[in-house]
C-alpha cells in the first residue's frame, strides 16, 4: 500500500480509502490511486484487510439438490450476483436439507467467517430445518422463506402457473391437466395451486392431478397414463391439454404422447416450467415459463447485503416476475 500511495503522490490513509470505497474521496484521486494500483500490479491482503475492516467480504451459499435445473441455475445466478458487488462465495452443497446437514453447513461457513448465508431452500422441511437453527449470521433464503417468516427472494411461482394455465384454456381447451412435482416442494405446491385455481376461476373442475419427481421417466409414466385416456375418449374430462411442472418431465409426456400416436400440439397441447436450454429444440418446441435465475441471485445478495449493514426489514420477502414463452406445443392447429 506504501509503494502505491508513492506512486500516486498521496497518503496511504488516502490509499485506504480508495480501496474500502469511501465517499470522501475525489474522483480524480480516486482516478490517480486506481491508476497507480494498475501500474504496480497491487493486490490487497484479504486477510489483513479482514483484520482492519471487521469485514471478509465472503458470503456463504448452502445449495440442496443442485443436480436439478433450478437449484443449479439458482446457485449460478447467486455466485455471480456476490461476485459484482465484490464479494468473495463460499458454497457448501447438500445432497438433503435434513437438520443436521443444515447445521453442518452453518457452522463449517461460520468457520471460514462469512457474513451472511443464501440458503436455496426448495423443500418445506428444508425452510422448517432451517428456521430452527441459530445463525450466527443473517440468512436469507431463495423460495420458501414466507412459509416461516424468513426473509427471501422466491420466483412468484403460482404466478407461472397461472400464465400457462390461462394461456391453454384461451387457446380453446375446456380443461387442463396437470403433472405435478413431489410433494415437499414449495415450487410444486405453488405451481399446483395456480393451476387449480386458474380452472376454478373459470368453473371447471380439475381433474385428478398426476404426480412425478422432476425426472423425465416420471413425465414419460404420466404420459403413458395421459396418452391412454386421450385415446380412450371417455369420461367428461378430456385429455387435450397438459400443463408439466417442469420441462424435463414434459418431455417425458411427450415422448409417450408420441409413443402412443398422439400429435402435439394437434391433439394434445403440452407445456412445461422453466425454460431449460433443450426446451426450445424439444419435438415440438415446448412453450414453457422462464425463471429469470439472474433476477434472483441479484436480488437475493442484494437481500442479504441489506441485513448484513442493517438496513433490512426482519422478514422482508421479495417476488421475482416470471415469463410465459409460447412455442409450437401448445399452438392452435392450423397456425402458422
């Protein structure tokens, strides 16, 4: 630090102040001091920065289930949101959310010092794990945190569903059915209740939901029992239109739409939820509802930067807006 505020003609106090990002500096000594920092190559000693500042500018991230779609891309929106307002992350991930693991996670991020946590928190147990658990930090959570009163950002998930929903039933359907997502999950249960209440909304009755476990095997069993009763014709609910709680599922019911000999969109219209990068090449292209995963990772750290300096509500809960992509599995036959 001495060899740069030489190099820039001021204080080492004025050096300091540059790098910690206090106000009272001039741009253009601001400007001299970086330049000089450019020149000299500078990097600053995290830990001896820590010891001054009583801050390590690192935040912990504990991520369950990042093999699916959502939690993954949630954890990738959390790093790089930390990462642009200069935070350094330290990600524990679990395979479950049960209480011991959570509190594993919590006290190995609290021995490397970290600030404050962003837990992606999917399962109801997961939230009930870890509202019980004595931080000694702030946590925010990503999905779920209004079921306790946490503080957290969430996709407005029943929203989503909604959009889809109505999208179907606009496009001449009398109804719609639904292949849900395992119980447990917050995101299930929220994507379940906009639906039903969509189709209540409109005086229709919903039908019997099916249930998977996010995988496509599960979507292609719902399928095979979906494509069955659209060929059956019987009943007063038919099958012409399906609304998947996730894209990989959908494209399980796909394939055993197709397997059966049943044309989507022609006969049976199919959407799913999230927008995975595959969705849009699917046989047909699948219209789905897009997490906008950046949104989320940026205001879930800029959550948590709020309570770590004290200017957050306790439970403050934010919604993230989602967005319907109609493509060619739900389109009316005969559009172009």
């Amino acid at each position: 630090m001495a060899d740069v505020a030489r190099e820039a003609g001021v204080s080492h106090q004025t050096v300091s102040r540059v790098l910690s990002d206090h106000p009272n500096v001039r741009a253009a000594t601001r400007e001299q001091v970086t330049l000089a920092i450019e020149r000299l190559g500078y990097r600053r000693n995290s830990a001896a920065r820590a010891l001054v500042t009583r801050r390590t500018r690192t935040l912990g991230v504990i991520a369950v289930n990042t093999a699916l779609y959502g939690p993954a891309s949630t954890l990738t929106g959390l790093e790089e949101a930390a990462r642009e307002q200069g935070y350094l992350v330290s990600t524990v991930s679990l395979r479950t959310g049960e209480g011991q693991g959570l509190k594993d996670a919590i006290d190995h991020l609290a021995s490397w010092g970290v600030e404050g946590v962003v837990a992606i928190t999917p399962q109801r147990s997961h939230v009930q794990a870890l509202a019980e658990l004595d931080a000694p930090f702030p946590v925010v959570t990503v999905e779920g945190g209004h079921q306790l009163d946490l503080p957290g950002v969430s996709l407005d998930q029943e929203l989503g569903a909604r959009m889809v929903t109505e999208h179907l039933l606009a496009a001449g359907h009398r109804t719609v059915w639904h292949v849900a997502g395992p119980d447990d999950w917050l995101e299930s249960e929220a994507r379940t209740a906009g639906w039903r209440a969509v189709l209540e909304e409109n005086g229709v009755r919903p039908p019997r939901v099916l249930t998977g476990d996010w995988s496509p095997l599960s979507g292609y069993r719902a399928g095979q029992e979906l494509a069955g009763l659209a060929l059956a014709r019987r009943g007063a609910t038919p099958v012409t239109a399906v609304f998947v709680a996730n894209d990989q599922m959908a494209l399980g019911v796909l394939r055993a739409l197709r397997e059966g000999g049943i044309r989507t969109p022609g006969q049976v219209a199919v959407a799913g939820f999230d927008d995975i990068p595959e969705a849009e090449y699917f046989p047909p292209p699948l219209t789905t509802v897009r997490q906008d995963f950046a949104a989320i990772g940026r205001r879930s750290i800029g959550l948590l930067v709020d309570h770590i300096e004290g200017r957050a509500r306790k439970a403050e809960h934010l919604l993230v807006e989602p967005q319907l992509i109609m493509r060619a599995s739900t389109r009316p036959s005969g559009e172009a």
